[in-house]
C-alpha cells in the first residue's frame, strides 16, 4: 500500500478465532504481510502459544506484535455470554480498536459475539443509526458488494438508505470503484412495487449526491447477473439471498463433478475442459471472497469465516487494510453529511 498508516498498528488480529487457529491465522499473516509490507499487527492470543509458532513465520514476526490473552470465545457461546469475558482474545483485540491503537480488527470466531462486541465497544458512527454486514460475492459481470447479511432482520427506510450510503463507500474502497451502481433489491423493478420503506428509499436516494449511481429497483435474478455493483437489502433478504447463492455453487460443482465421472468418455471430456474448468474453479474459489465486514461502527470491522485456509484469511486481511489505507469511514461521513439537505433526517429509524 503506498499510504502510510497513522496508528500503532494497522489491524489487531484474533489469533484464537477459528477452526485452524492459530496456524491458518500466522500462516494467513505471513501472506499479508508480503502483501502489505507497511502493516503492522497486533497478534492477540496465548502468547505461550503463539510465540513460538510466530517465530517460524519470518515475515508476520517482523510485523506483528503479541498481546497476550487470557481465553477464547467458543463458537457456539451466545453473544450475551460472550460480552462478559472481558479477557478473550477477541475482546481485547477489539479493545485495543476502541483504545485507538489499532484502526481495525479480524476475527475468525464467533460471528454473533463479534458482531455484539464491535457494536457495543467500538460503537457505531453518530451519524449511523445501525452497523450493517457487508459481503463480496461474484456475478456474471465482475465483484459486487451485497450488504445487509444479517445484521438487521427489520429494517426501516433510513436504515436502508444508510446502507446504501455505506455501500458506496465500500465498493470505492475495496472494489476501486469511482462511481458504482447500486440498486434495492426488491420484489419487482418497477416504481409501485415493495412495500412503503422500500419505495420511502428510493425516493431519498433518487435526490441524493449519489443518485447518478441508483439503478432503481433490482430483482433476486439481478444479483448474479451484476446488474448494479451494489445490492441493498434489509438483513434477513440479504442472508437468504447469500445463502441460496452459496448453494447454488455447491450443487453447481457437485454437479459437474458427477458428470465427469459418469463415464471413460466424460472423463476424456474432462481432460480436454481442463483448462476452462480450471477458471471457472478460480472463479468460484470461496477464499477470493472471504471476509464480511461491519459497516458503520468507528473502526474496520471484518469477519474471516471460521474454516477458511491461510489464503482465504490472506484475502480478509487485504480487505480491511483496502478499507483502512482508503479511509472509508471518511467516505461514509462525508457521504452521511451530503444527505443532510435531503428528507433522510425526516425518516423514522427503526430501534435495536
């Protein structure tokens, strides 16, 4: 990255968090830090443990730093539970966010604890009513950005065009988008359809600086397809629509893996397809995608998925340092205060 960064550490990593940790963790490092060679870590964990295993790994020892931790939040521990260890490794890594020390934090444990911990410790924006999770997901047209994913099962009018804000923001960080499109998934693409927080969106964000980007209205079949390079929904579509497409691509290449084994011509046919076959599978490569991210909170949140390899986390860590050197939080106020001139202050905001 060509920007120097300002504080301490770039990101603080939850070394703990994870099927594999904490090898895929260092071993995802190593790779960052090849990548990023201006970065620097803070490696939070048992450091009787991760002493030793960092020392084998040349590059992330030179980058990181040990904070030692007391425990580790299990992947089935409710979030309610999780917030009163105050000890974990995935605490005191988000502490040290909210400390200012570190601008942004990784985790490959326990989603919902992670969630509650980044909103309650790190906070939200002032001018965000509700954090939302983030995604990069492929189409037929390029990467596109899908947000919410979960985060919020109800959603009102400003929260959806807070996301959309956020999803700007995002894809001109992470994507290098200069003006990407963006649309509100919807039950039809046209004007009257969707129910009144959808259509309350749309009008917003049609007078909005951002408005040369608003497709309108998008359908599921839009998704994959990359009509818009940003897909807004509410939190309980968005995880539904990630879901079904997540199984889509599986039963996509079981598929394929049947058919070329069915017969001595169809593996024939195989060899001959290699090649295609072998970027499609690039292509397909759920590591490229890893890593949601927590939209709105006052540092860079990002979620590893818990039984990704070393380069599946590799890519995680590429994400939040794309957000941290791009300033996105930046964009977010700055787009935010743009909107003030619009009727958002005078949408409703639905209650956590």
């Amino acid at each position: 990255m060509s920007k120097s960064l300002p504080l301490a550490f770039s990101l603080a990593i939850d070394a703990m968090g994870g099927d594999g940790a904490p090898d895929v963790v260092l071993d995802g490092l190593e790779i960052a830090a090849e990548r990023h060679p201006q970065a620097r870590f803070l490696l939070v964990g048992d450091q009787v443990r991760l002493a030793p295993l960092l020392a084998l790994r040349k590059r992330a020892a030179k980058a990181c730093e040990i904070r030692h931790a007391d425990d580790v939040i299990p992947g089935d521990m409710k979030p309610t539970l999780a917030l009163r260890v105050r000890r974990s490794s995935m605490r005191v890594a988000i502490d040290a966010v909210a400390a200012g020390e570190a601008a942004g934090v990784i985790s490959a444990g326990n989603t919902g604890a992670l969630m509650a911990m980044a909103t309650i410790v790190i906070k939200t924006l002032p001018e965000i009513a509700r954090p939302a999770l983030a995604a990069i997901a492929p189409s037929g047209r390029g990467d596109v950005v899908m947000l919410d994913l979960g985060a919020n099962v109800q959603c009102d009018a400003r929260n959806l065009v807070e996301f959309a804000i956020m999803g700007d923001a995002f894809a001109r960080a992470v994507l290098g988008l200069p003006q990407p499109s963006f649309g509100l998934l919807n039950v039809g693409s046209e004007e009257l359809k969707g129910d009144e927080r959808v259509r309350q969106a749309a009008e917003v964000l049609r007078e909005s600086h951002i408005s040369a980007g608003f497709h309108g209205f998008i359908e599921g079949h839009d998704i994959l397809a990359g009509t818009v390079d940003v897909i807004v929904t509410d939190g309980f579509t968005g995880n539904v629509a990630l879901k079904t497409g997540e199984g889509a691509l599986k039963l996509m290449r079981d598929l394929l893996r049947q058919v070329f084994t069915s017969s001595l011509p169809a593996k024939m046919g195989y060899l001959l397809a290699r090649p295609a076959l072998d970027k499609l599978r690039e292509w397909m490569d759920p590591r490229r995608y890893n890593g949601a991210i927590l939209l709105g909170l006052n540092g860079v949140v990002v979620k590893s998925h818990g039984g990704t390899d070393a380069l599946g986390f590799a890519h995680a860590v590429d994400v939040a340092m794309d957000m941290v050197t791009h300033g996105f939080n930046d964009r977010i106020r700055e787009g935010l205060a743009r909107l003030s001139a619009t009727p958002l202050a005078n949408l409703s905001t639905a209650k956590s």
